[in-house]
C-alpha cells in the first residue's frame, strides 16, 4: 500500500508539534521552511528585515523580548522545562531560553531528518483528491511541482503586520514602523514615540524604549487604556489617533501631542494572510478570533478536509493547544477519527462562532475557560494512551486490603511520563469491587462530560481487574505487565526448588530465561517458539513449562482423546495479552516498572504497616497536590512542573 504523502509548511511550534505527532507512523513526511533554521517566531531576526536569500525576516521577536505568559502554559507535557534544563527555572522566560527549550524538545524527538530548510512554498491547489504543491530551493533557484495526499498549513499567524491608515501617515516625514521590525529598542534613543495600539506588544515595547533612553512615549488606544501604573513618568495614554500633520499628532477626544512626534511604532497586530493557498483554499479572516471560519475544529478546511491548519486562533495557550490540534490531524490522517459530514461540520463551525459571539468583550478569563472547553473537545475524540494499574498492600489502614491506583500519562502522548490519577482503598480484591470502581469512574467521566476510553490497559496477572477491565471497557485491551511476566516465571523456580541452579548454572539461568523472553514475538508465533524452547529446558524445568504451557500458551488439558490429541481450556493469559511486540513497535510501555517505583516510594513516605485512615488520607491528598496541575493539563493540554522525576 502506498504511504500517505504529507506536505508540512512552517517548521515553528505548530510545524514541529505536528512532525512530532506523525514521526512514527508510517507515512511520507516532507516539511517546508523557508528560513535556513527551525524555531519560527522564537528564531531570533536578524539586524535587517531581509536574510541571505532576499526574503522577509518571517519572526517578529525582538532583543529583549520575554514572554508575556508563564511558561507553564506553553510547557510539553512528553517534555518539561525541567527536563530541559535539568533545574527548575522561573515562570517567566526570555525568547532565548523559550527557544532553547523548544528546539531541545524538536532535536530529542530527531524531526530534522524530516525538514527542507531554505525552501519557500509558492502555490498550493487541488487537482481531484491530491494537493499539487509548487516549492522553491532558495539556495539553487530549482522550482518544482510536488504531489501530496494531505497539506498542513502551520506557518503561524505573526508573519503579516496589520497596517491601519490614518490621514497624514503617508507624509509623515519621521519614521513609521510595525511592532515586527522593532528588533532594536536602543534606535529611539532620545525620541518622542508614538505606539498606536495597546495590547502586550505596545505594553512591553513601551518598557523597553524607557529602558533604552526614549524621551517621551504616547500610546494611543481605540478601545480603553492600559491602565497602568507606570513606572515612567515620560509615558501617557490618549485615544486613538485621527490624523497627523507635519509630525503633530491629532487625537478623538480633541487633544494632540505635546510635542513633535519622531517615530510612530504601530502595534496593531497582524493578520492571516497566505498567498500561496489557491482562493478557495485560503483562510481569510481577522487574527484575533478564538474561531476562525471554515475550519471544522478550528483546524480542518471545511471544504477540503485533507487540508488543515494550525495555529490559527488568538492564543490563550500555546505550545500546549498546538500538540493537540496537531494529534488530532495525526488520527484524522490515520483513519482513528472518523469526520462527519460537510452539512456537520458547518454545523459544528457555527456553534463554536455564535459561542464566541456570547463572550463579554474584553473578558480575558472567558477566552480562557473558552480555550479549555475547545481543548478538551478536541482530546475527546483523540487516540487516548493507555492506564496502568497496581495496587499496594503493607501500608494500608487495617481495614482495607490494599491501595489501589490508576497511573496514565497526564496528556495524549503515549511515552509521556506517567502520574497517579486514581486512588482506591479497597477491602478486598475481587471482581465485583473492581467493577464497582470503573463504574464510578465511568460514571464521574460523564457528568464532566468526558469520554473514558483507553486504548490499552496494563496490569500485573490478576484476573480480577482483568476481568473488570473487560467488562467495564469493552474496547480495551488488557495488557500484561512485563516485569510481572518475569516475576511470576521466578516464583516457579522458587517453587521447583531450583533458585540455587538458576543462581549458579548460567546455562540454566539462560535458558529459563526463553521463556519470558517469547513476550518480544508475535502471538501467533509464541506456541512453536514455546515449543521449541521446550526441548532446550532440562527435565527438573518440567514443572516450570508445565506451568506456563497451562497458563500462558495453550491452556490446561480438558479432554485426552484416544488418538492422544488434547482438548484444552482457553490460557488464563493467552499470548495476545502479555505479548509485548506491539508495544516494542509502537513505543508503548512493556511494563509498570514505573508504577512499582511510584508504590515503593509510597511505601518510604508512609514507613509503617496499618497506617490509621486519617493520615492515609492526609497523604493521598499531599501526593495529589504534587500532580495537581498535570491532572488539569490532561483536560487542556497544560504540563505540570514535575517536582520529581517519577512523582
């Protein structure tokens, strides 16, 4: 079967998270960017507004610049900042850092491979079901036509200023400059400025001028001020500008500056604007919407829904909202979601917009909480990772058998690192109890208006769970716990009495160890690998491969027919269930080495057998604070500082 094409243009944050979400499954991927680094806006710009090949700078940061937000809303949740860095680092970072952190993510992930620096996407149109894509190599001039089945449009939405007109702007004889080419504060040394806007970038720009020895600046606002405190007296706010003659500045209410104007920062914001799409491919509309028209889940082109793109809402969050929008391309591309129809999707468009239009204007915790819900309805339908369950039993209060807890990664990315999301006191182990438990999870999921649906779920051997596991998630699949697979054939040595020749008979000891070592095959291919495994064993392994032929393998012996042929029960674990060659391939957990970790620390901290309920409690509630934060990101895509590694 041929593999999908996929066309990636833009390798920034949105670029990258989607080359992450795609990297290892099976399809061509093929991305374009047209600055000779990766990074997008958090590439830093160069002291002109064109590079080496004649092209517009594509970032609009600028030297100084910090982020306006902490960096837990922009934190991976596969990849914390303390991962990065290997300490903990304030909430508040500069481009720099920002960008070292995003490329350190981008380079562990090994997506380079996949990236054609210095190459500029001049046209994308459709000709029946595939996209015909015409590229340029900036540096040998080669322009070439290429043909793709899916087109990810994931440029960033910072790239094109919006330029307001004001009468006399054109004979202004000072300078005039976007937000995006002020890359220097230290050129308005000793000017009078005026910055026409008053969102972030006007706020931050302002400070920075003050910093550098501007003499006065003047903030003209369209819809209300700042409203700061300012630490700078040289700084006012006015209305929003009407005209201006000569290099006086007229503004609304009547006044106009009070001294000459020397250069005029519009800090206005931008807009989308791709000329490469063909017209009825092209997004057009105003950046700052929290649903852009024609994209079915703020991603998917309505009319042709092998395009998407990303990144394409006014931001509450950032690298978070874009790693989901990005695994939610991934399963639509992979035939794991199923997109309803045109009539459907149009109807979903126009929901998310009249949702929008309710909003009061201006309420930034609104957008917020709008942000969130539109995260969550999009993880709703995404691949979800796999839970692991364990429980422990020494340090539980008298009256239970054994703490019980569900471990997941907090996010949708299978080898994220795993947090405790459930915890149980249960009195005893049976089936109806742990029914019982994934009734009431199944239960609390839909009144918060979640969808519980785990595509695998790893367990030690006990049937119990198991079969609880089936029943309460019918389209999961139990999946054994390697290490434990290891640790019950150990415990059979131990029963044949044969610790001692494992421990001091390499050969023996190597041989034994076939037998879990048949969880790396495919299932169909364990029964033969079994049985050729079982001509190597020793006669005194016989309890051993009885044991685990029983079990594991083919089950036990129903009915000897005359013939000598065998009838067999069904293996309590067959080989599909403890198999771990489908984990191997798709880089899923083998085992709940992790899990066990988590118990046995949670055996230090409480350091005693038969703890009284109130203090078992009291330290469940400690531990979940420690996670609090990952447990929201699982809803809205925002990581949690980890406080240990394996907390």
């Amino acid at each position: 079967m041929t593999k999908k094409r996929i066309a990636i243009i833009g390798a920034g944050p949105c670029g990258l998270s989607q080359l992450i979400a795609l990297k290892d499954d099976d399809v061509e991927l093929v991305c374009f960017e047209r600055q000779f680094e990766w990074g997008g806006q958090w590439l830093y710009p160069y002291e002109s507004e064109t590079d080496s090949s004649k092209e517009y700078i594509h970032s609009s940061m600028y030297r100084q610049l910090w982020s306006n937000g902490p960096k837990e809303l922009v934190e991976y949740v596969d990849y914390t900042f303390d991962d990065h860095f290997g300490y903990s680092t304030p909430s508040y970072q500069p481009r720099s850092v920002v960008y070292d952190y995003l490329i350190g993510r981008a380079k562990q992930n090994d997506i380079r491979k996949f990236i054609r620096f210095q190459n500029i996407v001049h046209n994308v149109d459709t000709e029946q079901d595939i996209f015909k894509v015409t590229v340029e190599d900036l540096q040998t001039n080669i322009i070439e036509q290429l043909i793709f089945d899916y087109v990810i449009v994931a440029p960033g939405r910072y790239a094109t200023p919006n330029i307001p007109q004001f009468d006399g702007i054109e004979q202004f004889s000072g300078r005039v400059v976007h937000a995006k080419y002020v890359h220097d504060a230290s050129k308005f040394v000793n000017q009078h400025v005026l910055i026409i806007g008053s969102s972030y970038s006007a706020e931050d720009i302002a400070l920075q001028l003050c910093k550098f020895g501007v003499r006065a600046i003047t903030i003209s606002y369209r819809t209300r001020p700042l409203g700061h405190a300012w630490p700078y007296a040289k700084i006012k706010e006015v209305p929003l500008l009407v005209c201006l003659e000569n290099r006086w500045a007229y503004f609304q209410d009547g006044t106009k500056s009070e001294s000459e104007i020397d250069s005029i920062i519009l800090c206005t914001g931008y807009r989308h604007y791709y000329p490469f799409m063909a017209e009825h491919l092209r997004l057009d509309c105003p950046t700052k919407v929290l649903s852009p028209p024609n994209l079915y889940k703020g991603i998917i082109w309505s009319k042709q829904p092998n395009l998407a793109y990303l990144g394409m809402q006014s931001l509450v969050f950032q690298f978070t909202m874009f790693d989901v929008q990005a695994s939610f391309v991934r399963d639509i591309i992979l035939d794991r979601i199923a997109l309803p129809d045109l009539r459907l999707r149009e109807q979903d468009i126009n929901q998310w917009i009249e949702r929008e239009k309710s909003l009061p204007s201006g309420d930034g915790k609104s957008e917020f909480y709008y942000q969130i819900d539109y995260m969550r309805d999009l993880l709703k339908q995404c691949h979800t990772p796999p839970q692991f369950d364990d429980g422990t039993f020494k340090t539980v209060p008298t009256l239970f058998r054994q703490l019980y807890s569900i471990h997941a990664p907090p996010g949708r990315n299978v080898n994220s690192r795993i947090v405790p999301l459930v915890y149980a006191l249960m009195s005893v182990k049976s089936e109806t109890l742990y029914q019982r438990l994934f009734q009431e999870l199944n239960e609390w999921a839909e009144e918060n208006g979640l969808e519980l649906k785990p595509d695998f779920v790893l367990t030690d051997f006990e049937k119990a769970s198991i079969n609880a596991v089936k029943s309460e998630f019918p389209s999961a699949k139990s999946k054994g716990c390697h290490f434990h697979l290891g640790h019950n054939v150990y415990r059979q040595i131990q029963d044949a009495e044969l610790t001692k020749k494992y421990g001091t008979d390499q050969d023996f000891s190597l041989l034994i160890r076939h037998i879990p070592a048949l969880a790396f095959l495919r299932p169909l291919e364990i029964p033969d690998a079994f049985d050729a495994v079982k001509t190597l064993l020793p006669s005194d392994a016989e309890p051993i491969i009885q044991w685990f032929e029983n079990n594991y393998v083919c089950g036990r012996v129903k009915r000897t027919f005359r013939n000598g042929t065998v009838q067999r029960h069904d293996p309590l674990h067959p080989p599909e269930m403890w198999s771990v060659f489908d984990n191997t391939e798709f880089a899923f957990s083998r085992s709940q080495n992790k899990v066990e970790a988590w118990h046995r620390r949670w055996e230090t901290l409480i350091a005693r057998p038969h703890v009284g309920i109130f203090t078992m409690i009291k330290q469940i509630q400690k531990k979940q604070n420690q996670v609090e934060m990952a447990i929201e990101q699982s809803m809205r895509g925002e990581s949690a500082r980890k406080k240990r590694k394996e907390d």
